[in-house]
C-alpha cells in the first residue's frame, strides 16, 4: 500500500432531493487514526458506508487500500473491516459463535480466536450468549470480529457512542495499541473530546461539507482566543509588560499579562526579543489554544450538541 490509506475527491451523496455530501475530500495517511467529526445527522455514516462499498456514491471518487471504490471494490474490501454503530454481532449467538461465524466468512482459521478472546479480555465470557454482555462487551466482540482477516484498515463509525466514560477508555487504548500495531484508522466520532485525544488527523464535517481539516493543534489555532500568558515576579514588570505589548491585556492578579496570538514560534520570538528590548523578563510562559469546542462553534456557528455527553 501507498503512504496514503485513503484519499477521497468531491465525493457526492444524495438521497432523494436531499443532498447528504457534497463534495468532500480526505486524506487518510496510513498507519494513522484520522477522524470524522460532525453532529447527528452530518453525513457520517453516509461516508463509512460510501467508502466500504455498501452504498454507490452519485460523484466523486476514493482510492481505499491503493484500490478504486468503483472499479475494484472487491479489493476494497478485502483490506477493510468495519464495525457499526449497531453492532453486527448476534445476540442470540455465544461470542465464540459469532468469531467463528466472521471465521468462517472470512475463511481465516479457527486459531486466531483465542488470541482476539484474551486481546479483548473476552476470555471466560466466550460460552455465554452475547445478550448477556454488556455495551462495551458487545463493542470490543464487534471489533474483535473485525480484526478477524487482519485488515489493513479499519472503519469505526461511532465506537463509543453510548459507552461509559470506563468502557470508552478501554476502547480508546484497544485503538491505539492497532495503530501501534500497524493498521490504519478511520473514526467517525460526535465526540470532540474522542478526536482530540484519539486522532492524527481531523476533518470537521457539517451539512455534507469539510468545514476544517487538520490535527487538533492545527484546528484549535484557527479560530480567534489563542493567547501567550506571561506571569512577571511583580506587579511593576507585568505593567511594563503590558505598556511595551500595546495588544496585551492584563489579569487581575496583577503579574500576568495575556498576549494575543497563534503561539507560533515566530510570534513568541518576536514578543520575547520586545520585552527583553525593554529590559523585562516573564517568569513564566504558556501557549493557550482554545479547545475543540471552540473550533466547532467557530467553523459551524453552532455549539457541539455532544460535548455535555462527552464530559459526562
Ligand atoms: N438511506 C437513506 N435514505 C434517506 N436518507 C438517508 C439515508 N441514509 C441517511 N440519510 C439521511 O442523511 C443524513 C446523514 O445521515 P448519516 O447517518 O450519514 O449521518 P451521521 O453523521 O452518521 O449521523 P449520526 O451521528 O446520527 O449517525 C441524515 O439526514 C439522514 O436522515
């Protein structure tokens, strides 16, 4: 496989009159964790389902693993895996049985099943119907049955939707050790906080539209209320600070005094090379870049309706 795991252009999705994507364009290194940020109903799903070949896009094309979505799917899908947000386990199945049903589709042998039991920390639940188990039960089964074939790259729409805070962490260090292991990741999330800690790479989807792509520090310094805060010894220095920094404001301690900016280093140079002109020097300096819920008001004009539950 090429350096890039996915690459996607102007990719169109309508259903009926009702335009779902239009137009999106990504970029998946491999051997990265790229993520797909958007609100209920963004287009999410839509772009999984578009680019694991179980849906026909109306425009646009993708390469996934090297392959062509339309002229080679089956190649496509060879090098994936996919787990849904509706688990496709079956409940009436015990976990055993359903890693050997994806055993048997993918003719993988048997022998890998042990392995992804203990990997998931499944084993001694094995015999037990999957509708005994809990949420994150089912979603480390559901993943389980999708490393079965040793896929080169993984769909994860929405893994953590519904998990505890417990179980969501657990599934945050189950996806970071396959990227570790060489696998390429492509998350759908409405969690911002998920993203933020999980992905190389985020593009923010609204309506059908990329509205940002980047890592999180990428993105987070785009919008306006990235500020350097430099803490003086006393009073006096910070209000010399300020007169010598026409931008800067001061906090009402008194000694700190917030600078406008990307925290770039160009800019942090410059300032500190102005104080150190005047003769005064910060104690202490930090970059502030504002959070991604910040980004997602910025690009969107909307706050993120999933942050209360993903700081629940
Ligand atoms: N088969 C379909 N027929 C008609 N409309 C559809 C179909 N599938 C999806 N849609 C619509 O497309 C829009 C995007 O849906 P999609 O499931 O891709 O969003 P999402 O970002 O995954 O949201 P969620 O977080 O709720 O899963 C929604 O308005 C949805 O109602």
């Amino acid at each position: 496989m090429s350096d890039s795991a996915i690459e996607v252009t102007g990719l169109r999705k309508a259903f009926g009159t009702k335009v779902v994507l239009d137009g999106i364009d990504l970029h998946v290194p491999a051997g990265t964790i790229f993520s797909l940020l958007g609100p209920n109903g963004a287009g999410k799903t839509t772009t999984v389902n578009l680019l694991t070949t179980l849906i026909r896009a109306d425009g646009g094309s993708a390469r996934v693993a090297g392959h062509d979505l339309i002229k080679n799917a089956r190649g496509v899908r060879a090098a994936i895996g996919v787990t849904g947000q509706f688990a496709a386990v079956d409940d009436l199945l015990t976990g055993q049985e359903n890693l050997q049903l994806m055993v048997d589709l993918k003719r993988a042998g048997s022998a890998v099943i042990p392995g992804l039991l203990e990997r998931f920390d499944l084993t001694g639940a094995e015999q037990k119907a999957v509708a005994t188990y809990s949420g994150g039960m089912r979603r480390k089964l559901d993943l389980a049955m999708t490393l079965v074939g040793a896929p080169q790259i993984i769909f994860l729409d929405e893994p953590t939707t519904g998990l505890d805070p417990r179980s969501r962490r657990t599934m945050w260090d189950i996806i970071r050790d396959l990227v570790a292991g060489g696998v390429t990741i492509f998350l759908t999330t409405q969690y911002l906080e998920e993203a933020d800690q999980l992905a190389d790479r985020i593009a923010v989807l609204d309506q059908g539209r990329i509205v940002a792509q980047g890592t999180a520090a990428e993105l987070k310094r785009q919008i306006p209320g990235s500020h350097v805060r430099l803490r003086f010894g006393d009073p006096a220095a910070a209000e010399a600070a300020a007169r010598v920094v026409p931008s800067a404001t001061r906090d009402d301690d008194g000694v700190t005094v917030r600078v406008p900016g990307d925290g770039g280093t160009a800019s942090l140079r410059e300032l500190l090379n102005r104080l150190d002109d005047h003769g005064t020097h910060a104690e202490e300096l930090s970059v502030h870049t504002p959070d991604l819920d910040d980004v997602f008001l910025a690009l969107t004009g909307r706050s993120h309706p999933a942050t209360e539950a993903s700081t629940r």
